[in-house]
C-alpha cells in the first residue's frame, strides 16, 4: 500500500520538479547583477532562504542522522560553489558543468541506495550529456578555467546532495536544506563586509533567496520523496534550458540553432525517462 501510495504521488512530484528547475534557473542571470563577493552572495541568499524555509514549515525535524548532515554540507558545497562559478566563468559554462551531477548519481546511488540503474537510464544520461553538449556549444568557451572547476566541485556536490536527500525518504529531508543554509551563511556572510551591494543588488538577493532557492527547495523536499535519486538528478535539467531564455528576454541574446536543438533533445530525453515508468507500471496493472 505505501508503495502505492508513493506512485500516485509520483506525477505530482515530477511537477514539482519541474516548477523547482523554472525557478532555479533564475540564478545565473541574478548572480551576474550582483556586485559582491561570491560567497557573501551564497551566504546572504542562504540567509534568506533558511528564513523562508522556516516560515514555511515550522520548526524543522534535525535529527543530526548521517544523511541529514552529509546532504546539509553536500548542500552548502552545492550552492558555494555555484555561485563562485558563476562569478569565474559563464552562467553556460557554470550551469553545464554542475549538470555532469546525473553521472554520478548512477554510481552514487547504485552503492549507497541500491537502486537499480538499468540500461534505460544509462542511455538517458548519454542523451542528455549530448543534448547539453549541443545546447552550449555556440557559447562554451575554454577561459575561465577556475569557474569550470568550481562547477564540476558544485556538480559532485548536487550529486551527493540528491542521494543523501534521497536516503531520508521516510525522513525529513527539508531540515538537510536548513541545516546546509545556516552552513553556508556561516561561511558566506562574512564576506559582505568586503564590499556592500547596492540597493538593486540587495533587491536581487531577496529574489536570489526567496524565489530562487527557498520556495524551489520546499517543493524540492516534497518531491524527493517520491521520485529516484536519477529522477531527482535528471529532471532539474530543465535549469540551464530556461537560462538563455530568460536572457533572452531581459539581455534580448537568442539562442543559438545548437542551443535549440540540444534543448530538444534535453526535455525529451527528461519527458521520455519520466513518462516510460509510469507507462510500464499502467500495463503491469492492466496484465
């Protein structure tokens, strides 16, 4: 019955996921417009989005369990470095590197969740890989060695976030998202000092923490719950196909023909490996 339960919540979950990647994807673009220090902006925005976490859903379960604290450091190493690549090298770039995160979610769930990875998920990550490939490739550039680093550290570290997060299924993952908030503005806050945002900047952070990470990481932890750690990692790709749309709109730069037909593939590579499942488990039921 509870694994019933867990697939009828499945749909709803891969929404969320959805809603989640739209509203992450913001940050790249918000990033760029803040003129502080890297890691005074993770710190500032972790800030935030902690309090609106909190608000959110009340006093948080801390458990202090391996997998809450490992997800809690994995988060803050996550954002850190992000936010530190995007300061080094391109949003493409940054947000292209730290989607390498699929790849070792294959190898990090198969030890630590035992969940099965089978060649359908081996073949969607290749697709995916190569549609992200296609999408940067009018962009990607070969500066900005530091940024694409950092990126590849914010990669692992989104990958050891979504497992660790995954093995507190029957948990509470949110107080991972709380714990990794005060983390990282511990780190990050002191760093304001060195030089202030002014006041659109300050205004950026407050979208930065609400928008961008608080309310995409409460439905971030409702979904976990009900989808594979692969599923956790996969969807989100939707991310850096938003990114150039909305500097499109706000900058007026179009995408690319490459970036077009990589953002293709990527969603229906993403939409193929989410309906499939569900398709399979419909006709088991009907036989």
């Amino acid at each position: 019955m509870e694994k019933e339960a867990s697939l009828k919540e499945r749909p709803k979950a891969i929404l969320l996921l959805a809603a989640t990647a739209t509203m992450w994807s913001l940050g790249g673009l918000l990033i760029k417009s803040i003129e502080a220090h890297a890691l005074a902006i993770a710190g500032m925005r972790s800030v935030i989005s902690g309090a609106i976490i909190v608000i959110a859903t009340g006093k948080p379960k801390i458990n202090w369990s391996a997998a809450q604290i490992g997800a809690a450091f994995a988060y803050a190493g996550m954002v850190i470095l992000f936010v530190a690549a995007t300061k080094n090298t391109t949003a493409a770039n940054a947000i292209l590197i730290q989607y390498t995160a699929p790849v070792y979610v294959i190898f990090l769930s198969a030890g630590l969740l035992k969940e099965k990875v089978d060649l359908f998920d081996w073949v969607t990550v290749i697709v995916v890989m190569a549609g992200m490939v296609m999408f940067f490739i009018d962009d990607l550039g070969t500066g900005g060695m530091l940024g694409n680093i950092l990126a590849a550290g914010s990669g692992i570290s989104f990958a050891a976030f979504t497992v660790f997060m995954r093995m507190q299924k029957d948990g509470s993952p949110i107080g991972s998202v709380i714990l990794g908030n005060l983390l990282t503005a511990v780190i990050g806050v002191p760093f304001l000092f060195s030089k202030m945002p002014d006041a659109r900047g300050w205004l950026y952070l407050v979208v930065l923490g609400t928008l961008q990470l608080g309310i995409p990481y409460i439905l971030y932890s409702m979904a976990i719950k009900h989808v594979s750690a692969l599923e956790a990692s996969l969807i989100p790709v939707i991310e850096p196909i938003l990114n150039p749309v909305w500097v499109y709109i706000f900058l007026g730069e179009a995408p690319g023909t490459w970036a077009l037909a990589g953002g293709i593939i990527v969603i229906a590579a993403v939409t193929v490996r989410c309906v499939v499942p569900l398709r399979r488990h419909g006709m088991q039921r009907h036989t």
